[in-house]
C-alpha cells in the first residue's frame, strides 16, 4: 500500500472513532462475494482488511451468507468462512446478502451496532452510503479499498465540529460545570436545555449578608484563673520563702593575688630588725 494511501485510510478510520465512536477492535462483516473472489484471487481476506483500517479487525460473518457458501460447494471458501465469528441474523428462511446484511447495519436509518462492511455487492454499497457512519471496503482485482467518507457521513461529521466550537460560547450557562447537574436535579432545583439538548443548572444567587471579622485578627480570650487554683500558687510561693530563709547565706573568700602575698611579706621582713634594734 502507498503511503499516501495508508495516511488517507489512517484519517478516515480516526474520523470514524471519534465522530461515530467507533471501538477497537473494529467489528468487519463480509459477505459471501467477497470470500469467493479472495479465495479466487488467492488474496488473505484478514491480512488486508487490518492492513487497511490499520489494526486488527474482528472479522464476522452472517448466517445467510455462509448458507450461499454451502450452495456453491466451493470447500476453500468455506474454511476461510469458518474462521470469522458467526452473527446471527435470526432470518428464518435465508436471504440475499443485500437484504441480510441490509437488515443488519441500517437500524432506523443509524449504523447502531458500528460496523465496517467488505462487500463486493454495488448495489449494496450505495444503498449503505445514505446511512452516516458505515465504512465501506470492496476488492478491486488484487488491491483491496475503502470507500471515502460519504456525504451523509461527511454532514454528521461537520455538525459535531460546529457544535464543539460554537456550541459552548452561544450558550447562556456556558460556565456550569456538569459535576452540579445531578446535585441540582437531586434537590429539585430548576434545570434548563441549552440549543444543543443538554441540559444545565440554573445558577443560584447568592444571598448577601454581614460577613464575620476575621479571626486571626481577633484577640484570644484570656482563661480566668479560679479561687483555688490562686491559693494553690500562693502557697507554693511561701514555702519556697521559708525554705530559703531558714538556710544559711555563705559569703564568698576571693583569694589574694601573688603580688599582694609578695607586699605582705616584705613588709612583716622590714618590721622585724626595727623591733632588734629597740631590744637592743
């Protein structure tokens, strides 16, 4: 596959996800037309549709089709039939793969159970092209394609672009978060519809009233003491009193430096030939 190819098919399916929630894996049915012309062509019917959409497809396969499968005797085929998962269609007597699958992706004119459909059938393809969100995949020779978006599909596409970027900036309760919604349909409040159908609370209003000062520039309430606590104290602080009166002060002997011991001693030297001489 080209790579221009692959990136056109990579937007188409990331169109298909997010618009039409489209889920992984992508749930394939192929009629009987296109297993014969794969088993004709020798072509791996699997390997080319994850190819295609780029990731593993859940291949599925109706009743009515594997039943014409069985009326053509074609053994190959039938084993590759018997690899897909096997849908029932409940159509007590078997159908056309036009009607059958038909029946099966338009579900009042909506592509209900998302399917992607590989089919050979022209008129099939463009009956499925007027119902938005069905992808369409046929084998041409050897090289498998899928269809462009239709212009059903395309018109789809287009509102839900101009719903996300218009859609909240014309509505009035623009800035309602949705987590309010069910608090207000709990408690009875008035709930309004907006352009696109959604519902929205109606915004309360706010009464106003005298605020309250600020508590950290109150000042703390003071905890008055009781009778009995004061005495308590009071009593404490006399027997300390008493216990520091009845011990005795010490008085502190600072002890002399050498230069005075020296003067004392000079001194007691000089006075004792002074009183020699007065013996004398």
């Amino acid at each position: 596959m080209k790579q221009k190819r692959a990136k056109a098919y990579r937007k188409q399916m990331q169109a298909y996800q997010h618009t039409f929630k489209f889920m992984l894996p992508i749930q394939c049915l192929a009629d009987s037309e296109l297993v014969l012309h794969c088993e004709k062509t020798a072509f791996e019917l699997t390997k080319g549709i994850a190819r295609t959409i780029q990731s593993d497809p859940k291949m599925m396969i109706t009743q009515c089709c594997i039943q014409h499968l069985y009326d053509s005797r074609n053994q190959p085929a039938i084993e590759i039939a018997k690899t897909m998962e096997k849908r029932r269609c409940n159509h007590r007597e078997t159908l056309s793969s036009y009607e059958c699958i038909k029946s099966i992706v338009d579900v009042k004119g909506e592509n209900k159970h998302r399917y992607l459909v590989a089919t050979q059938d022209e008129k099939l393809r463009k009956a499925l092209r007027r119902v938005p969100g069905v992808p369409l995949i046929y084998m041409n020779r050897s090289v498998m394609i899928m269809e462009p978006l239709s212009p059903a599909s395309m018109k789809v596409q287009q509102r839900i672009e101009n719903g996300k970027l218009t859609g909240g900036l014309n509505s009035k309760h623009a800035g309602v978060i949705e987590t309010e919604k069910p608090k207000a349909i709990a408690s009875g409040d008035k709930v309004e519809a907006n352009a696109e159908g959604t519902e929205t609370e109606k915004p309360k209003k706010r009464k106003r009233g005298p605020k309250e000062p600020n508590p950290l520039s109150m000042k703390k309430k003071k905890t008055e003491k009781t009778s009995e606590d004061a005495n308590d104290t009071n009593n404490q602080n006399e027997g300390n009193g008493d216990d520091l009166g009845d011990k005795k002060r010490r008085k502190r002997k600072h002890k002399k430096s050498t230069q005075d011991t020296d003067e004392t001693e000079e001194t007691h030297a000089n006075q004792e030939p002074a009183d020699g001489d007065d013996s004398e």
